[in-house]
C-alpha cells in the first residue's frame, strides 16, 4: 500500500508515490473535504448532506452520499491500494489517517514545535519551525470547494494559521527585525483595522525603526475606526504601549504582551512550485535582491533575467520569488507570456483579464477596451505590495500594459532578449543575463535529480556529461531522469550515447546544442505511440489540456491517451498543472513543445496532422455543444456545418460536463486558440462551427472580446475558403454581438449580408437557410425593438415565428414567442403579452429549457403587472430568480430583480419596491448592460418619486436617459424625459405598466 499524502491547505491535492489522484465531481470533492477537517473523527451523514447541498439536501441524500463514498473507495484503491482509509462508524463516516499524511495535520505539530522552542528561549528555532509551517500553504484552505459548509470548517485552520502568525510576528520582534517586518504588518493592519495586536506590533516595530510619529498614528487610526465602528476605545495593552511611546518609555525594548489573534489577508498566490532540485545560483539571487531594496522608492522595481532557452531563467525567477514572498504580502501573479510560440503568443489583454479576477474584480467590470483595462488593473495595485512575474516575454510591447504604474509593487520578467533599453530610463531597472551552472553546480544538479552515487561514483564520466549537456539546467535535469529511469545503466552509458553526433540534433546554433540534444535523447527512448502523442500534441498548440485531447488526436480510447501522456510527464516532456478544476491539466514548456513541432513536420505526413487536428477540434466540439445544450436546453441559435464531432465515451462525458460552465471556463482559452489554429491551417469548417458552438457560453461569463476575436478569425477562414453558410453564420453571430454591444449599425450592416447570403444557399441547404434568415430576422426585431419601432419588430418576430414553425425547431419557435409577447406588451397590448408569455413558459419547461423558463416566466410576470395582477407577478418573479441563480445567469438575475421591483411597486409596497430595484440596478452594472441598468434605474427613479423623494427620482431618470441616449433607444430616451417632466404630478407615476408610465 502506498502513503496517500493529502493537502488542504490551499486547493485539494491528493497523491500516492509521485501520482495525482484525481476525485471526480465537485460532492466527491466536497465530502472529502469534510472529512479531512475532521481527520480520525466521524462525521455524519447529515453534515456531509449539509455540506454537499448547501443546507438543502434532498430526500435521496443519504444514499447518494454512500455512492460516492464508494466511489472513492475504489479510487483511493485503485491508486494506491488503500482500501481500508474510509470507514463506516454511526453515525456517518472516517479518514482512518494511519501511515497517510494530511498536510494540516503536520502544519499543527511543526506550529507546537515553534511554541515548545519559544518556551526554551530558542527564538531562532521558533521562527524556523514557523516558517516551515507556514510554506506549506499553497493558498485558502480547500480554496475551489464550492460548499459553504466546507468553507466554514476550514475557517477554523484559518483561525490556527492566524495564531501562529501573530506568535510569529512576536518572536520576530524578539529577535530586532522590527525594519524587516514592518511592511508585512503595515499591510496586515490595513486589511483587519480591528485587530488589536497587530496594531501593537506594529506601533512597537514602527517606534523600534524611528518612526514614533507613525506609530502614534497607527493607534490613531486605529482607536477613530474602534470607536466609529464599535464604539469602544483600544484595550488596556494597547492604550499601556501608547502611553509609553508618548513617554519615550525605555521598556520599549521588550516584546509587547500579545493582545488578540488577527485573521489573514486572502490573496492571489500564482506562483508555480519550486523546484526541489534547484541548485546553485546563489551570485544571481543576490543580484535580484537588489529590487527589493527599490521597493516603495520613487520608480518602479523591474527585473529581468535573460538568456538562451533551457538555461534556467523560470526556475530561477520562481526560486528567487519564493523568496521574497514575505515582502509582497498583498499577493504575486505569475503569467506564461508564451513570447515565443509564433501563432499564438499571451495577449496582454488576456493576462490582465485573469489578474484582475484573481485581485477581485468581478468579470463583467472588466473593460473590454484594452487601455481601459490596464488603467483598472494600475488603480487596483495602487497601494498594494503584489509580486508580478511574467515568464518568457517577447519584447517590452508585450508586457508593457502589465507593468503598474508606481507603488510598492514589483515585477520580475524572464526573456531570452534583453529589455534593457526600454525598462533603464523609466524604471528602478535590474539586469540579470543568465549563463550556463558553474561544474560544480552541474554535477550537483544532475546527483539531485538522478538520486543514487553513480555520478560519485565516476567523476570523469560525470564531468563529461555536464559537458555534453553544455551544463544548461532543461538538458542537465533531462539527462539525469534517463538516469534515473535507467538504474541498471551506467553514467558512461549515457556518456556513450550522447557523443554519438549522428544520434543528435543536426540543425543547432551553438547556444542550443546542448538543450536539443538532451530532448532528442529523451524523445529518442520513448515507444513510438508516445513519441506520436508528443508530436501531435505540440502540434495541437493549445495553452493546456486534459488527457482527452490526446484520444482524439491518436484516435485512441481516453484511458489509454492517459497512459501515454503520463509517460511524457514521466520523461519530463509535459508538464502537469498544479489541481484547480477537478481533473487534471498538462502544458508543454516552451522548448519540448518547438521541438514536438519540429518532429512532427518531420515525421508526420500534412495529411496525417491534418486529421489529428479536426478530430481534436472534434472533441472540443462535441464538449461544446452538449455543454450548450445543458446550459440552454437545446440547439436554438446553432447552426452546425459540416465539421464532425469526435465523441469522447459518455461516462466521461458525464463526468467532464457535472457542471457544464465550469467546464467550459477551464477550456475556453484551448477553444480560443483552436478556432484560431484551424481557421490558419485551412480547415474553415471547424474554425466556424466552433466558433458558433461557443458563442452563448462565452455571453455566459461576458467573454466578448473572445467572441469577437473568434467571429472574425472564422470570418475570414470562410470567406478565403468560399464555404457561404459559414460565412452566413459568422456574419449573423456578429451581428448578435453587435446588439449586445449596442452597436447596432455594426450590427444592422452585418445581419443585411447575412440575410442575403442565407437567401443564396443552394438547394441542398434550403432548410439551414430558412433557419437563418429566422435567426437574422429576430436580430432585426430586437434593434428595431431598441429603437422604438414596436410594428416593425412585431412584424419582423411572426415572420420568425412561421420560419421556425416550418423547420420544426421548438428551441427557437419557444424563444420567438417570449419575444414577440414582450413586443406586444410594450405595444400596449397586455392580454396578449400574457397569453404569449404563459405559452412560452409551458413550452419551455416542457422542453427542459432553463434558461427559456426563466426569461419566459419573467415576460410572463410582466404582463401580469400590466393587468394589475401584483401578488401572481411576485410569485412568478421569485421562481425566474430561482432558475436564474440555479444556472448563473447574471444578466437573467439582474432582469428578474427588476421585474420583481416593478410586482412589488404594483401592489404599492414601495419601501421594498425601492430596496429591490436598487439591487437590480447594481446587478445590471455588473453584468453589464447599460440598457437593462436604464431600465432598473427609470422604474427605481418612479419608486422614489412615489416615496416623495423627488431629487433621487430625478437623479435616476437623468442617468437613465444618459445610458438610453449612450445605447441608442431613443423611445426609452423620450419616456425618461417625459418623467423628469411628469415629476410632482403623482397620479402620473401610479402604475409600472410600460405603457401607461407616463400619459401627458
């Protein structure tokens, strides 16, 4: 049996001898979880239910929670034979710990090592003990797991890493590193202002460094929010250390008496493991010191470590930031800027869209204009001590928007060009060009990954292979695995087979020769479905992937992709992702994946990478569309060509789509970048299919840059190919986001081309035409709509309707009618509006369609506002509200709270009216969608006019107006004016009914 080995401090993580051991869906990750927080010790199965459904457990609960506790029974016995880990004990279940490991378990012993040194006066040991504790979180505790219940629990261990923190801050003080850990406190105080004892370590350290003024300001500051947010003055221990300042007390240099625990900071913590062979480089660390001592200073801190490829430049960027981590207390973000992959290099736009979530900001108030989002991403930092590393950049013009603007912050880059130029005049700029390890570090380093005395052993040999290898870490650490991998081989034997010229790269520069060899050396020993896998997977160019992408490129069964793709994990050619999705992800390193390329040119037919690529296109493909077809309830809005999917087994499919946007969230770059590989390699068919699949789950997350980057990417691949229904397609998908936009010129242009290419399709597409010109003739109603022109879009939604009808499509016929019954209630005509709407939503649910129930109840509510009927519309609105969060649909949220405010206005409830409308105005912004935050704000503008609040009424219907004008409706615009006009008329605000708003 092997030592299963569990981390909870930060994401999950399990594994056995080396492996990852993969828990599949989020209840199987969750109940682990619980049980891990209670290690030896039962929890029921009613704490379990609590936590997997979030205090709603169903009546099946307790048998689905024994299934998947068999499931991972089998999984921790298939892994590591230990079948024995789980135990059943009323009331519930245990983790029988035994001879495994559970990382929270050891970080409290190595926390009572600390406190039992500090208790012998061994201050120095205490600090070790603690600093070795605290390495070993990774991030939150169970950071990932979706379940309140979980996320309470692990509060606890929180509340433990916080004590020993503050223990730890005193002993650091016992030892005078007052300078050293004055920033760290600094930034701790600012986050928990209410902490007592961190502000006395902070005065104590402020006052130690000759700073008395601040110290007494931090107690000023302190005891202002003290009293404003608790009304009490500082405790006794803090009101003693003021008075002492205040008195230059010499008792100040003695520890101060601990006072209260102090929570922690959640923060981004991105960087990648540290390597446990890293060797040497000790001249170098300490040429990056010197950022830190220009951290704070007038310029920003930028260091850059240059080189040739394989020389270390990442490993030594990562070493030398888990370093510094204390000082960045604030977080540090790491990015593979890919610089020198020529297709598809990191765009900073990118980049700084998943910085910003991770400091924070929510997707939909990250701008899409690319200057926008770097000024957003700069105000964010301002102030915060954040570590930015940003790997394998290409040119300064890369990574310019990525730089803040000044602060505490610093950036380290890694390039194998130098930056000097441009990084010497504006910045506190730090140069580091990395050469090849010294011999004596070269041999260290091949004895570390090697693990056993041949090296030792045979010197000669030894030194000779560290030539051989031009003593550049990626070839070093490659050849030593063969070693490894090898035991019955000599060091000569490799020796051997590397002086072999024949038997090495033919085409190097002299930089390179070294690094080259040792990948062809290991890709020479893999079996040949291995090395076929290798090839077309760097081929494939996607930023990573799960190991079903390599079935579809081999044409193989998943397991056995999976089987193969360790094996290069094994040989050090693929590297796997740390845990983050449920299952795990693999990504090339920038040499192996160039290399893979090169021989699959060489050794791979066109027609042979060809296939690979559509089947894997295939795949993503089939995912896509049944993930839309989950989330949407059918097909409505798709239009399919002729590119064929490749289906991967349904239990795994089963399995990948539990939950299908997390899914997709996980994918979204690889679906990116393959819509953009095959629109460059010909194959248009897939570019345009893939591209149309995706669209609805990207408006899911607001990815509209991504839409549009794969809209045009596919536009051209279908135009220079002439397939006209692509062409079609994508020009009716950007004319979607054109609406959405409110771009509704761009928009019109796109759909008229649309229209007429739909009308030209020949006879073996009639039917595919008609479906489209019933797509573009609903993108025509709903500007039409924007634009006031009821009759027009009225016509233009029953000509849909019948086209609809004829294909048979009862997705799309469902849809079309919630419209049209959302026309005819601004058309005045409620009765209709209802009896649409009422239709709509049995349609819907009668087809499993959330998302169409939810927005169908929500017309449906509406139109039973307009009949005055305000306790039904309430009913209905909560239950679009339940279907809407249930599914994550922000914009679906933010158009149920509206309509929820306007059932609650009807009824005259205006205190609450005004409280929900305001909620719905807050989601709009975030979604965001100007149009629908003028709508919230106009019904919330005539709330507060009925409460007599005549000034916040004006105020909304002003904003209003600007977003209608802003969007371009300006029947919207007219009405806000109409109401600004009509305000201290009460009897002219009375109703929410759109039509009857306002009568002059």
């Amino acid at each position: 049996m092997l030592q299963v080995v569990f981390r909870i401090l930060g994401p999950l993580d399990i594994s056995a001898g080396g492996r990852t051991i993969v828990l599949t869906g989020a209840r199987q990750r969750t109940i682990m979880s619980m049980l891990l927080l209670a290690p030896d010790r039962v929890v029921s199965v009613d704490k379990l239910a609590d936590a997997v459904w979030n205090g709603a457990p169903p009546p099946t609960a307790r048998n689905q929670i024994a299934i998947c506790v068999s499931a991972l029974r089998k999984t921790f016995k298939a892994a590591a034979g230990a079948d024995d880990m789980l135990v059943t004990s009323h009331p519930g279940y245990m983790v029988v710990t035994g001879e495994h490991r559970i990382d929270a378990v050891e970080f409290e012993e190595r926390a009572a090592r600390g406190r039992e040194a500090a208790r012998g006066g061994r201050t120095e040991e205490a600090c070790a003990h603690f600093d070795k504790a605290f390495a070993m979180w990774r991030g939150p505790a169970l950071e990932g797991i979706p379940a309140e219940r979980v996320e309470a629990e692990a509060s606890r261990l929180t509340g433990t890493r916080l004590d020993a923190y503050e223990e730890y801050m005193g002993l650091r003080l016992e030892l005078a590193q007052h300078r050293e850990v004055l920033g760290e406190l600094a930034a701790f105080v600012r986050e928990h202002p209410l902490r007592e004892q961190a502000a006395a370590h902070l005065m104590l350290a402020q006052y130690r460094s000759g700073r008395r003024a601040e110290a007494l300001e931090t107690y000023r500051e302190g005891r202002q929010i003290l009293a404003d947010e608790l009304g009490i003055d500082p405790g006794p221990a803090l009101r003693r250390l003021h008075d002492q300042i205040l008195a230059d007390s010499p008792l100040l240099g003695l520890p101060v008496e601990p006072v209260l625990p102090v929570p922690p900071v959640a923060v981004p913590a991105h960087l990648p493991l540290d390597a446990l062979s890293f060797t040497g480089r000790s001249a170098e660390l300490a040429v990056l010191d010197r950022l830190l001592e220009q951290v704070g200073g007038s310029a920003l801190p930028v260091g850059s470590i240059t080189g040739i490829g394989g020389v270390g430049k990442t490993a030594l960027a990562v070493r030398w930031a888990h370093r510094a981590v204390g000082r960045f207390p604030d977080g540090q973000l790491f990015a593979d800027m890919r610089g020198y992959d020529e297709e598809a290099p990191r765009r900073a736009g990118a980049v700084l869209d998943r910085f910003l979530r991770a400091l924070g900001v929510p997707g939909s108030d990250i701008p899409g204009d690319p200057h926008e989002r770097t000024a957003l991403f700069r105000s964010v930092l301002d102030g915060r001590r954040v570590l930015i590393v940003l790997d394998n950049a290409r040119s300064f013009r890369q990574i310019q928007p990525l730089l803040p603007g000044s602060g505490p912050s610093c950036v380290l880059v890694t390039s194998r060009d130098p930056m000097g130029g441009a990084l010497a005049g504006d910045y506190a700029f730090v140069p580091l060009r990395l050469g090849a390890l010294g011999h004596e570090e070269s041999i260290a380093l091949l004895s570390k990954v090697a693990a056993d005395d041949r090296l030792a052993a045979d010197p000669v040999a030894a030194d000779r292979l560290a030539a051989l290898c031009d003593r550049l870490p990626l070839a070093l650490r490659i050849a030593a695995a063969r070693l490894a991998a090898k035991p019955h081989w000599s060091v000569r034997t490799l020796v051997e087979r590397l002086e072999d010229q024949h038997r090495r790269l033919d085409e190097l520069s002299p930089d390179e020769r070294g690094v080259r060899a040792g990948l062809r050396l290991s890709y020479r020993d893999l079996p040949p479905a291995t090395a076929r896998m290798f090839r077309l997977l760097g081929s494939l160019n996607v930023p990573d992937f799960a190991s079903w992408a390599g079935a579809a490129l081999l044409d193989i069964d998943p397991i056995d992709a999976e089987d193969l793709i360790e094996e290069l994990v094994d040989a050090q050619m693929l590297v796997p992702l740390p845990f983050t999705t449920g299952r795990v992800r693999y990504r090339f390193q920038d040499l192996p994946r160039l290399f893979a390329r090169e021989r699959a040119v060489a050794e791979d037919t066109q027609e042979e990478r060809r296939a690979a690529l559509c089947r894997a296109a295939g795949a993503w493909l089939a995912l896509a569309s049944e993930a839309h077809r989950r989330v949407y309830g059918g097909d409505y809005t798709i239009i399919h060509g002729t590119a064929r999917p490749w289906p991967l087994p349904a239990r795994l499919t089963e399995s990948l789509l539990e939950d299908p946007m997390e899914w997709f969230e996980s994918e979204r770059a690889s679906v990116v970048a393959l819509v953009d590989r095959t629109a460059r390699e010909g194959e248009a068919g897939y570019a345009w299919d893939l591209a149309i699949t995706s669209v609805t789950l990207l408006q899911n997350r607001n990815y509209l840059e991504d839409w549009r980057f794969c809209g045009d990417r596919a536009l051209d691949a279908v135009r220079e190919s002439g397939d006209r229904l692509g062409e079609a397609v994508m020009l009716q998908s950007l004319g979607t986001l054109g609406i959405i936009r409110w771009e509704f010129d761009e928009a019109a242009a796109f759909l008229d081309q649309a229209w007429k290419l739909f009308e030209e399709l020949e006879e073996g597409q009639r039917e595919t035409g008609e479906k489209g010109r019933a797509l573009v003739l609903r993108n025509q109603a709903l500007c039409a709509r924007h634009r006031g022109e009821l009759d027009v879009a009225r016509d233009l939604v029953r000509r849909s309707l019948v086209i609809f009808r004829r294909v048979g499509d009862r997705y799309a016929e469902t849809h079309v009618l919630g419209l049209l019954a959302q026309i005819e209630l601004e058309r005045g005509r409620p009765r209709a509006g209802l009896l649409l709407s009422a239709e709509a939503v049995a349609r819907s649910r009668g087809l499993g369609s959330v998302r169409g129930e939810a927005q169908s109840t929500v017309r449906f509510a509406e139109a039973l506002i307009h009949q005055g009927e305000g306790r039904r519309a309430e009913e209905a609105c909560r239950r679009a509200l339940e279907l809407v969060r249930g599914s994550g649909d922000r914009r679906g949220e933010a158009h149920a709270l509206r309509t929820l405010g306007e059932a609650l206005w009807c009824q005259e409830r205006y205190e609450e009216a005004g409280a929900v409308l305001a909620l719905a105005l807050s989601a709009a912004g975030k979604v965001p969608d100007r149009y629908l935050e003028a709508r919230a704000g106009t019904a919330l503008g005539c709330v507060r006019a009925l409460l007599g609040d005549e000034d916040g009424a004006a105020a909304c219907f002003r904003a209003a107006g600007d977003h209608f004008a802003g969007v371009g409706a300006p029947y919207w615009r007219e009405r806000t004016t109409l109401l600004l006009a009509a305000l201290g008329r009460r009897e002219r605000i009375a109703s929410p009914g759109l039509v009857e708003l306002v009568r002059p």
